[in-house]
C-alpha cells in the first residue's frame, strides 16, 4: 500500500467509488452534499472516477445531469463509458466459448436456474427471469428471448435460482464454471459473471494509465463482492460501514454508512 503522501491532500489523484450502497444514499441517487464534494474534489484537480454493476444507460441517468464524474466503469468493469460524449470507449466481453460452456454446464449442474444476459444494444432473458427483470432499471426495457449465439458479444450475464441468492447461490455456481470467468454478488439476488479476469480493478487500471495514473494514486471506495478486488487494488481502499464483510476484510479502513454521506465526509478530508 501506498504511504498517506500518495493518497492523501498533499496532492492530487484518484476517487474512484461504488454507486449503489455507497455514494449513493438510500434512495439511489446522489445527496447534494455529495455533489457539492465531487465537484469541490474536480475543482481542486482530483479525478473522480465512478464505478458500478450498472449498465451505462442506468447509470447515465443518475449522473449526467450533476458533472461530477471524469469517468465511467459498468456492468463490474465489462464496460468502460465516456460520460461527456456518452459513448461507450472500451467493451470486455465474454469468449463466445465461454458462454456456451457456461450455460450448458450451469443448466445440467444446477436446476432451476435462469439467466438474463447483457449485450450490445440492451438484455433479454429468460423466461423465468422476468419477474426480477420487469422491476430492474437496467432491464425492464428490454424482454425476454433466445440464447446468445457466438456471433453475440455478451458483457455480463445475470443468473438467479428461485431458492438461493448472493453467496449462497455463488457457492452452488462456483464449481461448475467451465471457464475461470469472474463471478460476483452486487447486493441483488441474482450473482453476475464476467469475462476472465474482468472486475472494477481491470477497467480502472486500464483507464487510468491512459490519464498517467498508478494505483497508488487512488482512493476507492465500495461496499460489496464486486468491490473486493478494486478496495484491494487501490492505493487506499475504503470500506463503507453497510459494506459486506468481504469488502471490509479487502479494504484498508472502514468509513460511516452509506446512508450519512460518509463518502462525501471522507471526500472532505481528502480535501
């Protein structure tokens, strides 16, 4: 880790933060105090990255209008998003290998399961997905249909199961995976894969060394599994204190509740 010279005020670097259950309140959208913070951070030369399991229209909808992000990583770091052109820069999708594997070897291994896959230019999904997918932001535009074939380019696919959520279902999922693709729980109950060795760290990384950043330069911050291996990866990771106990074992201290701005309050000390 790096000493507090590096990610501290003495000079400017990184935030990079979760939305949901962490910069984000109860009521998923952020407080004005945090606004005012983000766009006190910018002013001051800091780089403000966000970086959410939200697709990029969903989480578009909640920032645009505020300019408080240089930055954009999506659906766990499969897509990297340009907020000022609202464009997508940067895709990491899943090898069409993988994804046939890994359907055919989830829907022999483990019954009941459906799944709900992003793509392109929106999702579809199962039929036994349509319950959750109907009350989703990311997804209740879109509806059911086929399977991806190869020619599909898939980011994240989506799996739940009728009796099991979160870890559970993740540790049902774990040992029948074809592939060491990336598996996440994001606080809804279905679990969410990814390509190999595609998380938040991943698109972060590659995003920052174009801006001329080193890891040692970010403060993160994040409250779930798909935040592990981004609080790791940082400079300084920051656990909120809603935040699941593998984030708050991967981070390097623990803040307030995402609830009371505690981000923003971090952001201040930073500053």
């Amino acid at each position: 880790m790096a000493d507090d010279s590096t990610v501290g005020g003495r000079r400017p670097g990184v935030i990079a933060s979760d939305l949901d259950g962490t910069l984000f309140g109860l009521d998923h959208k952020l407080s004005g105090r945090t606004v005012e913070v983000l766009s006190t951070a910018r002013r001051a030369g800091w780089m403000v990255i966000a970086a959410t399991g939200r697709a990029p229209r969903s989480a578009m909808d909640r920032l645009a209008r505020h300019n408080v992000v240089d930055g954009l990583i999506c659906s766990n770091g499969s897509i990297i998003h340009d907020v000022s052109t609202d464009t997508t820069l940067r895709r990491y999708t899943i090898n069409p290998d993988h994804l046939a594997s890994l359907f055919a070897a989830l829907d022999t291994a483990v019954p009941e399961l459906s799944f709900c896959w992003e793509m392109r230019n929106g999702s579809a999904w199962d039929h036994g997905f349509d319950d959750i997918a109907r009350t989703h932001d990311d997804l209740r535009k879109f509806q059911t249909g086929p399977r991806p074939d190869s020619a599909t380019a898939v980011t994240k696919v989506m799996v739940r199961h009728p009796d099991a959520v979160g870890n559970e279902l993740a540790e049902w999922l774990l040992p029948h995976l074809p592939a060491p693709l990336t598996l996440n729980c994001s606080g809804v109950d279905f679990v969410e894969i990814t390509g190999v060795g595609v998380d938040k760290s991943r698109a972060l990384a590659h995003m920052l060394d174009e801006a001329g950043f080193c890891a040692n330069a970010v403060v993160a911050f994040g409250d779930t599994h798909n935040d592990v291996q981004m609080l790791r990866w940082a400079g300084r990771g920051v656990a909120v204190g809603n935040a699941v106990d593998a984030a708050k074992r991967a981070a390097d201290e623990v803040t307030g509740h995402h609830s009371d701005d505690s981000v923003a309050e971090y952001i201040e000390s930073l500053l």
